[in-house]
C-alpha cells in the first residue's frame, strides 16, 4: 500500500495533473485526439497544491474474493486479482465526488435541503458577527455612551456565536443522518456514527470525506477484501494541514 501510495503521487507530479489516471485512460480508450489544454479542469492542475495547501491522498490494495458479482462478467478481472482504490480528503477541484476516485459516504451536503437552509443562516450570522465586531473596535475608541453600546454588542457576539455554533452542529449531524454503512458481508446499512461506540471521543468533523472510510466504504460497495491501506500528503504545508508535509507517508 505505501509504495502504490507513493507510486499515485509521482504520478500526478510528473505529469503535473491530479486527473492523470483519468486521462491516460480516455487515451488508452483512443480519445487522445479530442484532448487539449482547453479541455484540461485548471482546478486540478497539481501546481495548485503546491500554491495553496496540500491534500491528503489515500490508496487501498485490495483483493477480488471468490464469488465477487460485482465485478463477475463485466470486466477482466477474476478471483485473487488486485484492484487499488484511491481517494482524497475532502474535495478537490471544487467537487466532493470525482471519475475513478472513491466517493464521499453518503449524499454530497449541498443536496441536502436542511442541510443548505442550515448552512445559509451559519453564513448569515458570521457576517452579523462580524458587523458587530468591527462596531466594537470603533466604539472602543469613542465617548462612555458609545463604550457601553459596545457592551450590548459584544453580548450579542456572544449570544450569536453560541447561535452559530448550535445551527453548525445541526448541519452536521443532517449531514451525518445520510452517512450509512455496510459491512464487508454487505447485510446490513447503519450510520456511519453508530461505529463509534467506544470511549468518551467525539466523531471527528470530516469523518464521511476522509479519504480512509471512503476507500472502506468504497471496498465494502464493490465486494473486495482488503489487503493494505497508506494515506500521503502532497503539496505545501498550510492551513490545517500545519503538521503535514510533501510526501509523507501515513497508514
């Protein structure tokens, strides 16, 4: 798994394209001619990981059990062979989903109409919050009767923030509703919250669009066994990415 993982970034530098697998396979399938520059998506050019901030990567090794229907008569693949699944965290090039990488659990968010309700006042009320707080820089530098204008404000900062915070989780968890399961004998669906069942941790944040439950819940999907997962960062360290860098392994 580590040396596929390695093997999908040298890739995408040496062909500078995140999309190169994709590509090579429109040209394997002899649309070579219809391709030009004009028809490359720039947002996947890997110059922009390494001019913003850099992803994670994920790459699963699996194997092609017996009895596999999926794959049984429509492809060229038969029982023992390999199959490697990739995936990134969160999105890339604007997209959650994207051809030949594994796609998030559950509904893209932006489809969820609660969702989209709850995320329009989340934004709503960041620019109340801010509104406000620039009004209490200013007052801060004026008379008594503006400095105690300047308290009822950063009260409301307050009360809005909790606000905020408690519309956000609700996002969350509308996001996290469509998030189901299957296990690898693919008999029942569940929550993806519901496996974490043990200790006091919370589900992290981006749980659905890391790129390691999207390979698992992409392996379990097509019926394969897995054999080995790594995960690798590409591109600049940045952002919440601070304690990442080019190329390192995880798994």
């Amino acid at each position: 798994a580590k040396c596929a993982a390695l093997d999908l970034r040298r890739r995408m530098v040496e062909s500078g394209r995140i999309d190169v697998d994709e590509l090579k396979l429109r040209i394997d399938h002899g649309d070579d001619k219809g391709i030009s520059q004009h028809d490359l998506d720039p947002t996947l050019a890997i110059e922009r990981l390494y001019e913003r901030r850099g992803k994670m990567f994920g790459v699963l090794v699996c194997e092609v059990p017996d009895n596999n229907h999926f794959y049984s008569g429509s492809s060229n693949l038969t029982s023992g062979d390999t199959v490697i699944l990739k995936a990134y965290a969160g999105k890339l090039g604007g997209k959650w989903n994207l051809p030949g990488w594994s796609p998030i659990i559950g509904q893209v968010p932006e489809s969820l109409p609660v969702f989209c309700r709850l995320r329009d006042d989340v934004t709503k009320l960041f620019d109340e919050i801010d509104a406000s707080n620039k009004l209490n820089v200013s007052s801060s530098k004026e008379g008594s009767s503006l400095k105690k204008q300047r308290g009822t404000n950063e009260g409301k900062v307050k009360h809005l923030t909790k606000k905020r915070a408690r519309l956000a989780t609700l996002a969350l968890d509308e996001v996290r509703r469509h998030q189901l399961v299957t296990n690898f004998r693919g008999d029942y669906f569940r929550p993806l919250i519901n496996i974490y069942t043990r200790g006091p941790t919370k589900v992290p944040g981006g749980t659905g669009d890391c790129a390691a439950p999207k390979l698992l819940a992409e392996a379990a999907r097509l019926g394969l066994r897995p054999t080995g997962i790594a995960e690798i960062f590409v591109g600049a360290t940045g952002g919440m990415s601070t304690g990442k860098g080019d190329g390192e392994l995880y798994d």
